[in-house]
C-alpha cells in the first residue's frame, strides 16, 4: 500500500499505512499516592509538594505526543490514606461527593487498585468510593478479595479497548491485610496471597478473552524474589510470570523498573514524586518489545487547569486544616525517639495510658523526621505528630511476653556496638525517608519502646538479653509471670512488625483473644488531649510516675557512638 501524503492549507497529514494498534502504547502508573491530590501546602510558605496535578501534566504530554488512545493511566494503591485532603473527605466531609474519585476521572485514570490502607479507612470510606467509582466508570481493582461464598467483593480486572488494541488489566490489593488490619474493617473478605492466584488468572483469562496486552497492578511490594515476603510478593511474580506484558508493584515507596525479554516491572514509589512508564511497540499488529522505567516528576510542572479545577476543594481542605488545637510549650522530634526517651514519645505515650488505663504503652515514631515547633498548634499539626489513622488497642500480655516484645523491637533498631555503630544503619540511602546516604536497615515504625515501666537496655549484650526491666511506673514490681493491659496501635495489635508474633511469641491466630478493649483513632486521642489541655509541656508529658524511665546503656559506649550514627543518617 502506499503512503498518501495530502496537504491542506499548508499543513502536511500523513496517513501511513499502519495496522489498528500498531505503533506505541504507553503505560503509565502511579501507586502510594497516600492524599498528594494538591500541588500546594495547605500553610503559607509551605514547600510546594509532589501531587496528582504534576502526573496529569506528564500523561497529557504523552497523550499530546502519541494521541490519547496510546496512553493507559494506572494506579496501584493506597490513594485514600496519608494527607490531609484524604482524610477530610474520608472523615470530616461525608455528604459531599468523594473527592478522589472526581480527581481520578478528571485524569482519565483507566483502572485503580485497592491497597491496604484505602481498605483500613474502613467499609463506610471504601464502599462509598468504590460505589462513585462505579458511576464515573473507573474499575476499581482488589481480585483477591473474597466474600465468604467465594465471589468477589471488588472487580478482579478490565478489558479496555485502545487504539485499537484489547487491553486486559488485572488488580490485586495486598495479601496481608489480615496482618495488619482489625477483621472489622475488611468485614466480609479475605485476601489470598498473590501467588499462584495471578498466574493462574491471567491465563484463564487470557485464553477467555484474548487480549492484545496484559497489564497486571498489584498493591505489593516488589520484594526480594525469594518467595518468603507475604506483602511483598513482586519479584516472586515477575521472575516466573507467562502472558503478562506490564507488571506494576506499589506498597513499599521504593522507585525501581526492572525489564526482561517480551515483559517489565515498575514501581511508582510514592506520593507522586515518579511514575512508572512502559512502552510496548508493535509493528505489523504485533508486539515487539517492551521497555520499563521510572521518571522523576518535576513538581512545578502541573496541569493548570486542573489546579483551578479543583481549588474550591484544595481551600476547604486548607480551612479544616488551619483550625488552632491548643499550644506547645516545647518543639517535637521524632528523630529524637531513636536515641532514647523524647518529648515526641512521651507524648504518645501518655496519651495512650491517660486515654485507656493500660498498665503499660507500646509506641514508636511513625514520623521518620518530623518536626513539631512550639507555639500555636492547628490540626494540620496532627498529621505530622501522628500520619496513619491507626486505632488505639488494649491487649493482655504476659510480662514475659512484654519482654520478649521488647528485645524483638531492640534487635532491629540497634546493633553490637563492636561493629563501629549502635544504631542498625547501613550504607545506602532510602527513597522512603528521604535518608541521602546512610539509612536504618529496618523500618523505624517498627522501634517500639514502652512507657509504664523503668527498663534499661544494654547495647553491649546479645539479642534476648538486652532489656532488663526493674519495676513498674509506680516503684511496684514487675513480674514476668503477671498479666498486663497494654496500649498499642491497632497495626500492632493485629500482627503488624511481627513485634507480638514473632518477638511475644503469640500465635497470629490467638491474637484477636487478647484483645480487651478498642479505643477511637490515636490522632483523634492527641487532639483530644491537646485541646483539653490548652497547653502541653514536658512536665505533662514526661511524668515518671506515669510513664516511668528508660535508656541505653552503658552510656560511656552509646553516646559517642549514638551521635556519629545519627549525623550520619540525618
């Protein structure tokens, strides 16, 4: 056939002899977005954040490029957790229309995944979701997600005609939830593991409706290949994979594309900083290869109309933000937390104890660095104090299990201070953080420490020897054999971190047992004992009789060692 060259007022149209679908076809995938909707701070001189409208504006360019049909827009998860836009429309703002599901539509998003913190937002913020993602007809993903009589509580896929092309796209949320997340707020469902769930899908599927590209999102870790990480099961996926084209992994905030023969993996990470990007080219109607990657987004970069589109939203969100709370007499830092007891801690702490009664707090810094000043509080505060909308629990534990939990937490947070460091780093940065070079081996929302007790930890002992608890708060003893109420987050308390199951050594299984009493959100609970108290000051927070004492020991080796580490992590 030839090639037809026509002019029309000096423009040149080319219409080349091209088979339906040849030519490029983009993916592009985002996951981990955690509420970066806006591309300003909801504070004045704020940094300009990573958000949805800087994505908008990389995909319109490949849109503008290759024509809108070339373009496939996919998310991986976890979009209705982490901000302060998530939450107000999950939380404060109900009877107005969802907001992520409107920004996902103006996008042109062609399917999103469920991760596991949209599902611990709970069944009336998902369900309402999904029900509005329904109507703008964006299919949103979980298949492994099942209801008692074995059907699916979401869509397990997709099949989206582009550019001539049949597109099938297969969504899969995370196979531990039940790890993590009180059974209430999944009611309903289970989540089987990924594999052989997938493998065994896509090729059903494959063979019932003969898609011309395979597209699989799972809300998983990418992970290490080696079978052994139920929430981390990508590389387990990909290394074996048949008749999947694009494979898209989220969960873990970690950027990364892998690429092999006829297939590639890419990892988004989060909050909107990259996207993945795949392109498949196809000549004569056939694929012929396909390359991954990840791109850096440029956060000034935005699609402007959309910023206007959506700015009656973006200035709600900012007002319930700026609500004053109460006041500070001293700054919080949740990097003090790695060296020992810190205003930041004790404040979690003493929350949890004054809220419930428990006997004993577990908490850790679930802010890798944030910073707190003294002064005026409003709520945007509340996200940096406390960012995950976790639940307060009370478990029974023995003080042997108290322990043993204890020393769990120790051994992944610090290390025999004859290698040269006390803290467990390694040499490596972590995209997660933000750490530059040097970086915690483990995830520093795993470092529990505990209030109610006096306890010291020594750094030059081995693992199991390390806590030596002397009395409780009060000056009574501490017995191993006794039965404790102890606060701790609802991510604990159902297994998260392993701290219980493999450090208490509580069968996964008996945990729900143990389980006494549950308590509203602990952000809810520090805004609470915030506002009550006016002000809040070290004397408050830090009272000994209430959340007792504990450090590192000996100090002649931790101090010299404490501070060379964290220069070099911070």
């Amino acid at each position: 056939m030839k090639r037809i060259l026509i002019v029309i007022a000096g423009v040149v149209l080319a219409a080349v002899s091209l088979r339906a679908g040849d030519g490029r076809l983009h993916v592009v995938a985002t996951g981990d977005v955690h509420g970066a909707w806006f591309n300003r701070s909801y504070l004045d001189g704020g940094k300009t954040p990573t958000s949805l409208m800087s994505v908008k504006h990389y995909v319109d360019s490949l849109r503008l490029a290759d024509g809108p049909e070339n373009v496939l827009l996919i998310d991986a998860g976890d979009c209705l957790q982490g901000d302060n836009a998530a939450y107000y429309y999950n939380y404060a703002d109900t009877l107005s229309p969802h907001l992520y599901p409107l920004m996902a539509s103006y996008m042109g998003y062609d399917a999103c995944v469920l991760g596991n913190h949209d599902i611990e937002t709970g069944h009336p913020v998902y369900d309402r979701v999904a029900e509005q993602m329904a109507r703008l007809g964006i299919p949103w993903l979980a298949g492994n997600a099942f209801r008692p009589d074995k059907s699916l509580y979401f869509p397990e896929y997709a099949l989206i005609e582009k550019g001539g092309r049949r597109i099938l796209v297969l969504g899969y949320d995370n196979a531990n939830i039940a790890g993590w997340l009180s059974p209430e707020l999944w009611s309903g469902m289970s989540f089987k593991s990924l594999v052989p769930l997938v493998w065994n899908r896509v090729s059903a599927l494959r063979k019932e409706l003969n898609p011309d590209v395979v597209v699989l999102a799972v809300h998983s870790g990418t992970g290490k290949g080696n079978g052994r990480s139920l929430e981390s099961q990508g590389l387990d996926i990909f290394m074996s994979m048949q008749g999947v084209d694009v494979l898209i992994t989220a969960h873990d905030h970690r950027p990364v594309a892998y690429n092999k023969t006829g297939s590639c993996l890419v990892n988004a990470g989060s909050r909107a900083g990259f996207v993945g990007h795949a392109v498949l080219e196809f000549r004569d109607g056939r694929k012929v290869s396909t390359a991954g990657e990840v791109v850096r987004l440029d956060k000034n970069a935005v699609d402007e109309a959309m910023v206007e589109r959506f700015d009656p939203q973006y200035r709600k969100v900012r007002e319930f933000t700026l609500q004053p709370v109460g006041r500070l007499a001293m700054p919080l830092y949740s990097r003090d937390a790695y060296t020992g007891m810190c205003d930041y801690l004790n404040l979690l702490h003493s929350v949890q104890l004054r809220a419930t009664g428990a006997d004993i707090s577990l908490a850790a810094p679930l802010s890798f660095n944030g910073k707190v000043s003294q002064g005026q509080l409003i709520y945007n505060d509340m996200f940096t104090i406390y960012p995950y909308e976790n639940q307060l629990f009370v478990l029974e534990l023995s003080g042997r299990e108290i322990k043993r939990f204890l020393e769990y937490s120790y051994d992944k947070w610090i290390c025999d201070p004859r290698s040269g460091h006390v803290l467990r780093i390694m040499n490596a940065p972590d995209p997660r953080t933000g750490a530059p070079k040097w970086s915690f081996e483990n995830r520093s929302y795993n470092f529990d420490s505990a209030a109610g007790i006096v306890y010291t930890v020594d750094v030059t002992k081995p693992f199991g020897e390390r806590v030596e608890i002397v009395s409780m708060a009060d000056g009574t003893p501490f017995s191993p054999s006794k039965k404790y109420r102890v606060a701790m987050t609802s991510y604990r308390a159902n297994g998260g971190g392993e701290m219980l199951v493999d450090g208490a050594r509580i069968p996964r299984a008996k945990l729900p047992s143990r389980v006494v009493a549950r308590y509203p959100e602990i952000r809810e609970l520090v805004y609470r004992y915030i506002s009550d108290s006016g002000t809040v000051d070290s004397s408050m927070t830090g009272d000994k009789s209430l959340i007792g004492e504990w450090k590192f020991v000996p100090e002649s080796v931790v101090e010299p060692l404490m501070k060379s580490d964290m220069e070099l992590v911070f």
